[in-house]
C-alpha cells in the first residue's frame, strides 16, 4: 500500500515537472545554438578582432593577458599588437580605458569584466543576448534586449546587425515577446553576423578557459593513442592464447 502510494507520488511529480517544462517552453523567447569549435583558430582570431575592437572600450579581461592570446593564436609580436590595438605592454591584460566612475555616471553600472561571463552565462545565452537587441523607445538607450530585459549595455553593434523590432503575441490576455525581425538591415546580411557573433562566442569561451584550447587538443590525442592501445593488446592477447587454445 505505502509502495502504490509513494509510486503514485512519483508519477504526480513527473507529470508536474513535464507540464512544468512545456509550459516554459511556451512562454520562453528561444535561445540560439552556439556552434562553437575552440580549436578554430581562424575563428577564434576573427572572436579576438571583433572582441578588441567592439567591447574594449567599455569592457576589461582583467584574467586575459595579450602574450597568451599571441601564443595560442598563433601570432607574431606585430600582429597581436597590430589586430588587438595594444598600446602598452603584450604582457598586460585587457583593461579597458572607462573608469568605474565615468561608466557609474554614464551607465548607472560598471559594466562586468568579461573574462569569465561565458562560463557564467553559457554560450547560447552569449549568442542569444548578443543577437538579442531590438528598438524600445521606452529605455534610455533606445534600445532593449530579449535575453537580458532593460539591460545599460547600448547595441553597440546596431551598425553591423541593422535593427530589429519585436514580435509579440497574446497570451491570456499577456503581451509575450516571441522573435525579433530586422527592420532595417546593418553592413552585414542576417548570416555574416550570426557568424560574426560565433566567432565572438567562441572567442570568448576560449578566454574564460585558455587552457581548453590544449585540453581538447590533447583530448584528442589521448583517445587516440588509447585506441591503438586496444589493438596492440587484442593482438598480444591473441599470440599469447595461440598455443593455450
Ligand atoms: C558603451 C559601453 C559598452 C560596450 C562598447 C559594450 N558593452 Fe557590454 N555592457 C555594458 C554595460 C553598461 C553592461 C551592464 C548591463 C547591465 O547589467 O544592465 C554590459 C553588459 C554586458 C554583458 C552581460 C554580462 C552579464 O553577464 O551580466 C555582456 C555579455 C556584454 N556586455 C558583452 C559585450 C560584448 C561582447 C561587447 C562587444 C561586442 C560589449 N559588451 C560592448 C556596456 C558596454
């Protein structure tokens, strides 16, 4: 009897936890998929470009240093200082010039050191937000964002994406933000700047773990060298049973 009951218990809370997840979906503005590869180092250089010329301004990497990023990118001296707009030294790490008391006074908020925000966020809610500003006359900046409602953060990167505005639908009587369209279109078709902002994602997860790089790396080469292993010792295996059998 206890036994029916607490499985009867179970079900109710798996039917909760389904109806509980559908009803989410429903309501939810959907994230992108962040396809991300951190050992393309290609993409990972066209990330850093963008990073360096986009976010700086405003943003600091206080964990990444120059000399890392031009020793796994692959770099020269010139080029790193040249593609990152390095002024100082290779061997500080990314500050930006805004001090926390001019951004207070512009942006009512410091804005976050990104070093570590796309292991905190994950990487689709990277893209989602990147990708996610669209036309409010009602915030300060003009502007809104999907993932991240009311955020300071102006859409610096109006120029590249063209603008968007949202689209709504009813829901019990509920204004619910369902998609974005571009209204005007940027430099860049819709594709470039998904693209555009892969390459950023990914550069930045490889900057919340510069180690991945050699991680994944490595990984590979592990596995394979234990496959070859299987084989070495299927083959030992079958010489040694050859007399016995
Ligand atoms: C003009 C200044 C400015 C520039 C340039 C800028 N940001 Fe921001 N950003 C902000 C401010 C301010 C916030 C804080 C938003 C808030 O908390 O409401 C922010 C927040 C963010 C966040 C959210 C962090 C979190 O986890 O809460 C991310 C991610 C981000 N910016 C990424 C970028 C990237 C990538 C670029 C370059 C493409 C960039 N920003 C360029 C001002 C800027």
């Amino acid at each position: 009897m206890n036994r029916l009951r607490r499985i009867e218990q179970l079900a109710i809370l798996a039917l909760c936890l389904i109806a509980g997840n559908v009803w989410a979906a429903g309501s939810d503005y959907r994230l992108d998929k962040a396809y991300t590869k951190i050992t393309d180092i290609e993409s990972l250089r066209r990330g850093a470009i963008i990073f360096a010329q986009n976010c700086v301004s405003c943003h600091s990497a206080q964990y990444m240093r120059y000399s890392r990023i031009g020793e796994d990118l692959e770099w020269s001296s010139e080029e790193l200082r040249k593609n990152m707009g390095i002024t100082g030294s290779v061997f500080d790490t990314i500050a930006s010039p805004l001090t926390d008391e001019a951004a207070e006074a512009a942006y009512g908020i410091v804005p976050p050191d990104l070093s570590l925000r796309a292991k905190v966020r994950g990487l689709d809610w990277m893209l989602s937000y990147l990708k996610g500003f669209y036309r409010d006359e009602q915030s300060s900046t003009g502007f809104n964002n999907a993932i991240f409602p009311d955020t300071a953060m102006s859409n610096i990167l109006a120029a590249l994406q063209g603008i968007q505005d949202p689209v709504y639908e009813e829901d019990h009587g509920e204004k619910v933000l369902v998609g974005l369209e571009l209204s005007s279109p940027g430099i860049m078709s819709r594709k470039e700047f998904h693209n555009a902002m892969t390459d950023l994602v990914n550069y930045m997860d490889y900057m919340s773990e510069p180690a991945k790089l050699q991680r994944v790396q490595l990984g590979w080469k592990v596995m394979l060298f234990l496959l070859l292993l299987i084989f070495l010792t299927y083959f030992v295996k079958r010489e040694y049973w050859k007399d016995v059998s």
